[in-house]
C-alpha cells in the first residue's frame, strides 16, 4: 500500500479555557520550518484579553509517528512559570482532512503533569495583523512584482506586500480600502514633513489606538521635505512601530527594477513594524546579536551589499532570513506586536558586547563634542565628526546620524544607568549611493539626542558620560573617546517655574523633536511653549521653544481628514520670522548666501551658514547647538522666513507713523487659515 500523504500539522492553534485564553504556534514542517514552537497566555476580562506571558521552545524533541506527532521540551518563558516544560500531541490526518485540536501539557521538573489545554487549529498563518494603507493622489501605488522578471534565484511568483509576508508565515489582513489622500489644496507643498506624516497616522489610521496590536498602517507618499529618504517608520513614545511610508519621488521611474526596488521597500518598511532591524544593524539589538551585513534579506539594503547592488538582486531570494523568520513567527509577543517594546528591543537573543574595540577599523576616527553645561529645559545636542585615517578613504553613508541609523550615542546616567539613544523617528535612505569618505574631508553631525524613543535622555540634574559608535556596512566599527556634560537642577524662579509647566512633558518634547506641528493632539504642549516665551522670554529654553514654533509657522502644515481629504494651513511668515529672527542672526545667514547661483548652491550655503552663526550672540551655547541640529529645517524654510523678514521691516516703517501701541510678542499674519 503506498504511504498516505499527511497534512502538516505546522500553524496556529486557539483554545479558551475558563478565564484564559492560550494560542500555540507549531513551527515543525510545511513551508521553511524553522524547528520551533512558541505560545501566548491571556487572562480574559469580558471581551478583553490581557496578556500574561510567552512561551518558546528553541529545540524541541519531535516525534512523528503515523497518527501523531509528539513534540517535547524546555521553554524559555517571558515571565516566570511554574511549570517550565511542555508536551504537545497534535494527531496527523491526511492531506485534505480538517485538521484535529492540539493537546498542550505543562510538565513539571519531576515529570508531573500540570496544566492541560485542547486547542483548535485555527489557521496555517503564525501570526494575523490587521493592514491599513493610504495613497496620496497622484502616486500609482505599488501591488506586486512579477520575481521572474529580472535575474533571481527564486522560483518566479507574483509577490505583494502580503504575500511576502505570507512566505514568512505572517497573515496580513487588509481592513479596509486603500484611503486616498488629496493634497491639491495643498498648492505646490506636496512633500511630507516628519510633523506631517506623524499627524497624519494618527488621523486616518482607523485601527490606530494608544496600545499594543496587531494593526500596521503604510502610506504611499510623493516625497518627503529631504528628497534622497526613501522610507520612513513613524516611532513615538510608549506605543512605537505601528505607522511607515515610503516614497516615490515626484518623477518615480517606471519598469521592472523599479516596482521590485518598490516591493523590497514596502517589505522593509512594515518589517521594522515588527521590530527587526537593518541587517548590518542587528548588533544593536537589545540584547544584540552578531550583525550579517551580507543577509540576503528584505531587512537589507541592496546598495550597502558588499558585493554590490546587482550581486544582491542576482542571489536574492525574496525572503526574510532564518533568524528574522524566528523571530516574526515566534518572537515574545511584546519584542514583535506593533505597540510593544521599542525598535530594538528583543529583536535578537544573544549577547555580544558592541561596545568593545575588538571590531574597530583603524582606518577610522570618530570623535564627540558638546557644551560642558546644560541650563534646565534646554534641548541636549552633540557634535560627532567621523574621519578617514586610511589613505584610500572608507566607503559610508552620505548622512550620518542616529536618524538614518549610522550613529548611535550611548548615555550613562548620574546613577550609572546605560542606554543607546534611539530617535524618535526612523529614515531610510536605501537608494542613496555610498560615498567615499577621503582623508582630510570628515563627515559632520550635530545630532538632538535629548528626547527619543525611550524618552528622555538626561531625566535629572547631574553629570552624564556620552560615547559615540559608527557602524560601517562591513560590520567595523568606530567608536570615540567619553565626553562629559553636566545638566543644571533648576536653580532660579524660572527654572523652578519652566520646571512646573513643562518638566516631564512628553508631548512638549515631541514638539521640539518634530520642530512643531499642526496636529490636535499636540495643541496643549505648544501652548505650554508658548507661555514659556511669555512668560519667560530670556530663559534659554525660550530660545529653543521659538525655534521649534517659528519653524513649524515658516512651512505649510497639511492635516489629513477621515476621509482622506487634505486642508493645508498656509506659512506665517511675519510671526515666523519674529520668532526665528530673534534667535538666529538672518541677515549673516542671508549673506551667505548672497552670491549663490542656483538653488542648490544657496541651500549648501544656507545650511552651512547656519552651522557657523548658530545662534545670536546673548543666546546660551547649547541653544546654538539646538540651532545647528536642525539646520536641514530650517533651510528649508528659509524663503518664508526671508520674506517675513520683509514684512516686519516694512511693518515697522508703517509703525513708527502711527499712534503709539503696545508691541506684540508675535506679530500677526494675515493669512492664518487653512485652505
């Protein structure tokens, strides 16, 4: 009699016993196996369901026989457990047949059995995540990707976002249709700022909620304000990785090449949702794990593979790798859902010391800088600059910065606590070219590591000690020597008073990440900046609260509605120029400008003005720091800000001939409106 072809038990089972809710994933055969088994236990509170631990079994002991399949072992658990070890008996039908309830036994360490569940298989996906996606008009929005196209050595197949990440075992489940965004109103400010695309999330994402889920959004979007970002994860503060987008450019290239590099972005994109991070970046896990900047991953970028870009795309097989693939699958539910533990966390699990000099390259030298002092309630930056040492340069990243993910800043507390500064968001410049960093040219970054991801970076008064790390593509490092800054307790009344009002506040701290924002939920916290100019107009931190208004005044600011219709609030340029104006020194930055040529030039020596006037004289050195950490925005707005200039002129020559009246802090513009 010839062998009867089994159903692979390998999927999800479910069961609800009593008040808990326990879901199994068996990972033993089928598709790519990756010999594992994992679980989840929830409490459930009417419809609701806590989560009280996972489970995983890295190697089980498995048993087929022709009616079941045994599979027996050791869990490592995220919260402790009485019983440490389990058994699993799952009975094998023929391929065809529904398949039979898994029975799940808790075994003590004397062999005892603790813990039984009957749990009904559920579906062949590992994992079920709820996909929203919005399409700015105007942007053909990427669907799938013949593989068999150009040269691969993958078994040709029509991939989308889903179904690669139905390869992966990962069910993801469209809940609506893609929402069309209508920016027309917008005028010529077609591009998205960090602030934008934050408030736009929270706007029109329908599944989005102040929690851990399994729900991710993705917008297809034009451009970002800085051209050369192809994606973008939105992080934020306690709920992280839930909201991407990737860009098109304003002329997207049309072709083969092109919807595969469009397909490997939206991939990569919704991947970091999941909490795995860039393959030549997995050393910065927590805990971390050995980089493999040659992976042949979505999680790669083809133009950092050592052997080149079309050695990438030749040997690529469209999947994530091993380890990526445990982790989606079986990863502790906080270390994946979106919500859960920030990027980083728990993305890998096995220690290294990074921070060691074993991987150093010699041909490299980083150094860090800062203010030795810090007034309260002024924004934390650094200066880092990378060198070349070796005669033949090094090849590295044209931005350099924890943004695009090239540096990092570890920071140890006055009471000896370390972390590695994550921002607040993420870009990613995957089809930007490597440059050659020559002997004699360094790369410079002041990068704002006051507030990220983990939340405030300096929490207290005291001294705190600061390293900087490069990582290359190759895996070699670069790391500087500590530099140490102090953080001054409130000392003055209004120290104490800033304290009061804006002390702790994460969502004034969102506001000077983003430079300003137009969205709701942050109209309290710019309030409470304002009252800081106000009240305090010569306190340092004034300095940086106008700065971070001005600029957001300087730019059209788009908000997105339900139905995804666009209403654009147009510049200011009269209070944005007040404000900015009274921090940095225009003129000189307009100066240098003076004889550019072309508009690149005059960007170039904008940008490079700014990083040399920093702020006006009066002003605290660190708020000069702020200044040059957001040089990029602030030459962006440049225009509006001249123009204002203008008016304020023109508006105090009209002033000087009429009656006297009280001067306003802010001058009024005359259009304030959305339209």
């Amino acid at each position: 009699m010839p062998p009867v072809d089994r159903r692979p038990v390998s999927g999800r089972y479910r069961g609800e016993p009593q008040d808990l809710v326990v879901e199994l994933r068996v990972d033993v055969d089928g598709s790519h196996p990756t010999h594992r088994v994992s679980a989840d236990y929830f409490r459930t509170h009417g419809r609701e369901h806590e989560h009280l631990r996972s489970m995983r079994i890295d190697a089980p002991r498995v048993k087929f026989e022709p009616a079941k399949v045994t599979i027996t072992g050791h869990g490592a658990w995220s919260q402790e457990a009485r019983h440490q070890s389990i058994r699993v008996t799952i009975p094998r039908v023929a391929a065809g047949l529904p398949q039979p309830p898994a029975h799940l036994e808790h075994l003590g360490s004397d062999g005892s059995t603790g813990a039984r569940y009957v749990l009904a298989f559920e579906s062949e996906y590992f994992r079920r995540v709820e996909f929203e996606e919005a399409v700015q008009r105007g942007v053909r929005r990427f669907v799938s990707y013949d593989t068999g196209e150009l040269t691969s050595p993958a078994p040709a197949r029509t991939l989308s976002s889903i179904s690669a990440f139905a390869e992966a075992g990962v069910e993801m489940v469209p809940t609506r249709e893609p929402l069309a965004i209508d920016t027309a109103r917008a005028g010529a400010n077609a591009t998205w700022s960090d602030a934008e695309l934050h408030a736009a999330m929270e706007a029109s994402f329908t599944r989005w909620r102040d929690r851990p889920q399994w729900a991710i959004w993705l917008l297809h979007a034009t451009d970002h304000d800085d051209p050369a970002i192809g994606g973008l994860m939105f992080d934020r503060r306690g709920v992280q990785r839930q909201g991407c987008a990737i860009f098109y450019g304003s002329r997207p290239r049309s072709g083969a090449d092109a919807e595969r590099n469009r397909l490997h972005s939206c991939v990569h994109e919704l991947g970091h949702g999941f909490n795995l991070l860039h393959s030549w970046q997995k050393s910065l896990a927590v805990p971390p794990v050995p980089s493999r900047p040659d992976a042949l991953s979505w999680m790669n970028y083809p133009e950092r593979f050592s052997r080149g870009t079309e050695r990438f795309w030749s040997t690529f097989g469209f999947q994530f790798d091993e380890p990526e693939l445990v982790h989606l699958r079986h990863g502790f539910q906080h270390e994946v859902i979106m919500g859960g533990a920030p990027l980083r966390g728990g993305a890998a699990r096995i220690a290294e010391d990074n921070w060691s000099g074993d991987r150093q390259d010699p041909g490299l030298r980083l150094r860090l800088s800062c203010d030795p002092t810090f007034s309260y309630g002024v924004p934390v930056t650094v200066s880092a600059t990378l060198s070349a040492t070796a005669a033949r340069g090094r090849e590295v990243p044209v931005i350099f910065g924890p943004q695009a993910g090239s540096l990092d800043v570890l920071i140890r507390t006055p009471r000896g606590e370390e972390s590695v500064f994550v921002p607040l968001l993420r870009h990613c410049r995957g089809q930007e070219a490597p440059t050659m960093l020559e002997p004699g040219r360094p790369l410079r970054s002041q990068p704002f590591i006051h507030y990220g991801q983990n939340g405030f970076s300096f929490p207290m008064a005291g001294r705190y000690t600061l390293r900087a790390r490069f990582a290359g593509s190759d895996g070699r490092i670069a790391l500087s020597d500590a530099v140490s800054l102090r953080v001054l307790a409130p000392i003055t009344r209004a120290d104490r008073e800033i304290e009061r009002l804006i002390g702790g506040d994460e969502q004034v701290a969102t506001l000077l990440t983003l430079l300003g924002s137009d969205a709701p939920q942050l109209g309290s916290a710019e309030d409470k900046l304002k009252q800081v100019i106000e009240r305090y107009p010569a306190h340092p931190a004034a300095a940086a609260a106008r700065v971070a208004i001005g600029t957001n005044l300087a730019r059209t600011f788009k908000r997105i509605a339900t139905d995804g219709s666009v209403v654009a609030r147009r510049p200011r340029p009269m209070q944005a120029a007040a404000l900015i104006g009274s921090v940095i020194d225009i003129a000189a930055v307009r100066r240098a400008a003076s004889g550019a040529r072309t508009p690149a030039q005059e960007r170039h020596a904008v940008s490079g003005a700014l990083l040399r006037v920093g702020a006006r004289p009066g002003i605290a050195p660190a708020v000069g720091g702020f200044v040059v950490s957001r040089r990029q925005e602030l030459t962006a707005v440049r225009e509006v800000v001249v123009a204002g200039v203008e008016q304020l002129l023109q508006e105090a020559h009209a002033e000087r001939t009429r009656p006297w009246r009280r001067r306003r802090l802010i001058p009024d513009d005359d259009d304030t409106s959305y339209g």
